[in-house]
C-alpha cells in the first residue's frame, strides 16, 4: 500500500534511487546536494546496497560506473561545479557507455547560495551528448529518478538529473512506494568495447549522435512534458521556473498556452511543433542558460516557422541569478503588456539588515588565520586560499585570503605565484577534506618541482561547510566505522616534506612559532592545523571579561569573533562562547578569563 510522506526535494531523489533498486551509491558534499547521499547512507544497511563517500567527484562516478558496469543500477551525486572534477570521466563514459542503469544527480545553484559560479548542468548536458531531466517539485524529482535509471538501461548511457537548490531543499509530501526486494548476481562481462581506443571512439561517437535523436524520439511522449493550448500566445518554461509560471499567470490573471518541459535535453520536437504551430509568439523562461530557448529556435528555423520566440536571446528573461514568482511575474506583464497590479499594490518591503557570513565563535580556523598573520607580520606574503569555512577569512577583520578559485587551488596557486613573484611569502590554505579531495596532486607537484611555499592544513576533523561528512582522515565512512585512517602529517612526510609540523590553533604562540619556521623554510613546508570543529564538542569553559578590560577592543579588532560584543567603550562575551581561550591570548589587558560552564 502506497503512503506519503514529507521529503526535502534531495530526500524524496534517495527514495526514488531506493525504489529504483539502486545497488551502489557514491558522492562527495556539496550544497545543494549534500543529502542526496547522506539519506542514501542512511538507509543503505536497511535495503542492502553499498554506499560511500569519495574522496572526490572523479572518483564517486568512476566508483559509480564500475557497478554499472557490472550491470548494477548505481547513482552519484555532486553540486554542479563538482561535475567539472568528473569531466574527464564523463566524457568518455558517454562514448563507452554502460551495462546497468547510471544517474548522475547534479545539484545546480543559481544565485548562487553557496558556489564559486552559476554554471548550468544542462549546457553540460548537451556538451557531453547526455539526457537530462530537469524536475520542478520533490515529488517529480523522485519520479525522475526512477525514469532516469529506466531510460539509463534503455540507452546505455549515464543520464543526468538536474535539480536546483529551490527543489533540492523544499519539501513537499512525496509519495512512497515499495521497495523492490531483489536478490540479484551482477557480473562483469569481457569485452573490447569496454575498453577505448582511437578508432573505437569513432565508432561510439556516431552511435552517440544517432542516440540524441532517439532519446528526443522518446522524450515526445514523457509524462515530464505537459502541453496546455489556450490561446495564440505562448509560454515554455523548465524546471523549478514552471512553479514560478503558473503562479504569476493567476497573479495577473491571464491565460496562455503553455509548454512545461521536463526533458530539457535533448528537446522533443513533437509538443515544442505542436506549441510553435498554434501560437503567434511565445516567451521561454528558464533559469541560467537559454538551453531550451535555442532548441527551440533551431526547432522554429528547422520547419520554416515565422514567429516571435522571446527570453534570453532578446535579454527579456536575465541569463544570471535566480528566479522567483516576482521576477516572472514581470517578465509575463511586460511580455503580455498588462498592468502588474500586484506589485503597484504593494509597498516596498523595509530593507534587511546586513548579515555577512562570518566563522562561528571559537572556529579554530579564526586561531590559524590570526597565527598566520603574526607569523609573517612585517614580510611581504600572498594568503592562496581555498573552498570551505575557511574561505570566511578573507573577511575583516581577519582579511586573511587574497585568492579563492576551486577545490584544491591553493596548493597550486601559491606554487605559480612563488615561480614569478621573488621575495615575498606565499602560503595556501585549505582543509582536511579539501587535502584529501584535491590538495594532495597539487602538493606533489610543488615538492616535485620545489615550489617555495607554506601549506597550512587547517584540519577541523570534519568536511564542516557541507554538513559535517567523513573524509579519509577520519575513523568513519558513510555507513560505519573505519580503521584505516589516513595522516596527513604521515602522507606529507611520505612525499618527502622534511619540515612538517601538527600544532593546536588554540595555542597561539606554538601556532605562530610553527609557521614562521615553516615560512623562513626554503621548499615546500606544511603545518597542520590540527583542533576539531566547534560544532563536533560541547564546550566545557566559556570566557568571561573582567573588571580589568580597558575598552582597547583588540579582541574585537584582531579576531572578529561574533561572541565578543561592544557594550559601551567596553567589551562583553556573548552565550556563543565555546571557551576557545583565543581571545584571553590576544587582550593585552590580560582582562579575559576562562570559567567553567
């Protein structure tokens, strides 16, 4: 018997990949995508199917790949920049394609919230020759799901479901049926087709261009794609903008034929001809890149059709940021010339106060930003940063990073850097999970080539920004326990880094001596920033400001840290308190004490 059941958008993906009878799950974090795997890792004893988090997303598809190899349905899972780690194999897994059902969920952010950039999946889509489906709602998600494993097996191509952060995080009662309880031997079958070569990559890719056509064949009849004529002006619109459509259309009061596109590559002909063909001039509205815009303009062009296509082409719909029910809804007024009376009955909403992200009181990466600082205060240095909590130290007052570019940048950044730039310092930061995901390549070539630089590992025991998942550092995986854990000071020493050093943050003057020797070091040197995240203990202490506080704020000033508050000319420590003692080493009044909690 079916029941519902409320599920986050990334939630009722889990479900459907468990309904679909998924046998192998792999992922690393990333917001918006963060829980497709970690509600996987869950339920993965209960219903029998192996999971893990990788070290990185490369590694998660080819894992993935393997069993689909194999014959097994398996699903991999990453936020949308994470597709540009795993390129290399999904490009070629395109051409060599797979035995048993493969989705690779890839979780766009436009905006964005929490990304480096607004990159779409669905031009990667087409970039790679894959299918994508691109849901609106949790529950067409979890349906996606099931057909994208289906439509998988039919092919024998890997198949791209393309959330974004409004249908990864909302959520919606989502229906739940039985889990398929099969018991079932996969095997490895021989063949040279598994294997690519030159001449065989010929063949696959014209076989993978007379697939587009047969997917887009198949796609005329999916349930994804809905068409409603009404009258000679059109609509079509994708994904989460579908909602935002139809909820500014009864705002205004105003009907039109519209064409809700669930398949966004390859674009079926059969609705998006059927649309051109009853309407005088239609609007696309899609988030990011015009992807179904020009398929359908090629469409247009392809049957001889003369009608007006509006959207991004013509800079009616913004190409960047995200889009909400208010920014369509006038888009759709200013398209359909009708009086957004809405909005003239509204007034402006008050502005909202400024709330900068900061690192949370007692973050130990506050400590070794501020050491770091100490260590080189006088010399000429570059801070090379990297992507996690600790890209928050570029803000005041810490302003501890000059550059940010991708997972594992800073390693090889600060190593260019050290090549061109004489005289001045240069050091990169990143974390525990980062080292692991990235870090290590760029740390062999800067011992390799004998780059003159500073690593500082600033490792909290956890992959924190993205909700606390293990890494190869820690004694867990995703499902249990682990006993082979991996140093990072053992694996640095392995490479043949002669200066090595694991010091406490808290400690600052062990933390400053440690990175001014390792800055006054010629190579490459490591210290690892070794104290566990503040979100992982409860506290034991917190600090407490004295009579003897002079009103300096130094503390405020140097650290930044959000539980130190101003009360008048003086200071006071706030509940967030985690008793880090950081703040006692930096007053100069000696007017911070640590107390029990």
């Amino acid at each position: 018997m079916t029941k519902k059941k409320l599920l986050m958008g990334n939630e009722a993906i889990a479900r459907g990949a468990v309904e679909a009878g998924v046998k192998v799950a792999a992922a690393y974090p990333g917001t918006p995508s963060s829980e497709v795997f970690s509600t996987l890792a869950r339920f993965a004893k209960e219903y029998g199917y192996y999971a893990e988090w990788s070290v990185n997303e490369k590694v998660a598809l080819e894992v993935a790949a393997g069993a689909a190899y194999a014959g097994a349905r398996a699903i991999v899972s990453m936020k949308q920049v994470g597709l540009n780690v795993a390129a290399d194999p999904l490009m070629t897994l395109a051409y060599i394609g797979i035995k048993g059902g493969l989705v690779i969920v890839v979780a766009d952010d436009p905006g964005p919230h929490s990304s480096q950039n607004e990159q779409d999946t669905r031009k990667f889509a087409q970039f790679a020759k894959l299918p994508v489906f691109d849901p609106c709602t949790p529950q067409e998600a979890k349906d996606m799901t099931i057909a994208a494993f289906e439509l998988s097996e039919q092919t024998k191509l890997p198949v791209i479901l393309r959330p974004t952060t409004r249908v990864c995080h909302v959520c919606q009662d989502v229906v739940m049926e039985e889990v398929p309880k099969k018991d079932q031997a996969f095997v490895f079958e021989k063949d040279p087709s598994w294997v690519i070569f030159p001449s065989l990559a010929y063949q696959k890719h014209i076989w993978l261009n007379e697939m587009q056509e047969e997917i887009a064949a198949s796609f005329n009849y999916s349930p994804f794609n809905k068409l409603v004529l009404k009258n000679r002006t059109g609509v079509v619109t994708s994904g989460v903008s579908y909602n935002y459509v139809r909820e500014a259309l009864a705002q205004l009061g105003q009907e039109v034929s519209l064409l809700k596109v669930g398949t966004p590559y390859p674009l079926p002909e059969k609705p998006v001809l059927e649309l051109l063909r009853n309407v005088d001039r239609l609007i696309v509205i899609e988030e990011q890149e015009p992807v179904v815009e020009d398929q359908i303009i090629k469409i247009a062009w392809k049957n001889k059709l003369n009608l007006s296509i509006s959207g991004k082409n013509d800079k009616l719909v913004p190409r960047e940021g995200e889009l909400n029910v208010d920014k369509v809804r006038a888009i759709l007024a200013g398209f359909l010339g009708v009086e957004d009376k809405t909005t003239a009955e509204q007034s402006p909403p008050p502005p909202l106060p400024a709330r900068n992200p900061v690192l949370c009181a007692g973050c130990p990466h506050r400590a070794s930003f501020f050491a770091a600082k100490e260590a080189v205060k006088g010399k000429p240095a570059v801070f090379a940063g990297d992507i996690g909590c600790y890209t928050l130290g570029v803000a005041p007052p810490l302003n501890a990073m000059d550059t940010c570019l991708c997972m594992g940048a800073s390693v090889t950044i600060a190593s260019g850097l050290s090549k061109v730039e004489s005289g001045v310092k240069h050091l990169a930061f990143l974390g525990d999970s980062t080292f692991f995901h990235t870090g290590l390549a760029g740390l062999v070539n800067a011992v390799y080539n004998n780059a003159d630089i500073t690593l500082v590992v600033l490792d909290n025991s956890t992959t924190a920004m993205t909700g606390h998942q293990p890494h190869p550092g820690l004694p867990c995986t995703a499902t249990g326990v682990n006993d082979k854990v991996i140093s990072i000071a053992e694996v640095c020493r392995a490479l043949g880094i002669s200066l090595v050093k694991e010091v406490d943050p808290y400690n600052l003057a062990e933390a400053v001596d440690a990175v001014r020797e390792a800055v006054d070091f010629t190579g490459p040197a490591v210290v690892i920033m070794k104290r566990e995240c503040v979100s992982l203990v409860k506290p034991a202490k917190i600090c407490w400001v004295t009579d003897k506080c002079v009103g300096c704020k130094v503390c405020m000033n140097k650290l930044g840290c959000p539980a130190l508050v101003p009360a008048g000319e003086k200071v006071i420590i706030g509940a967030t308190c985690t008793g880090c003692g950081v703040c006692r080493q930096v007053c100069p009044a000696d007017a911070i004490e640590e107390v029990a909690k």
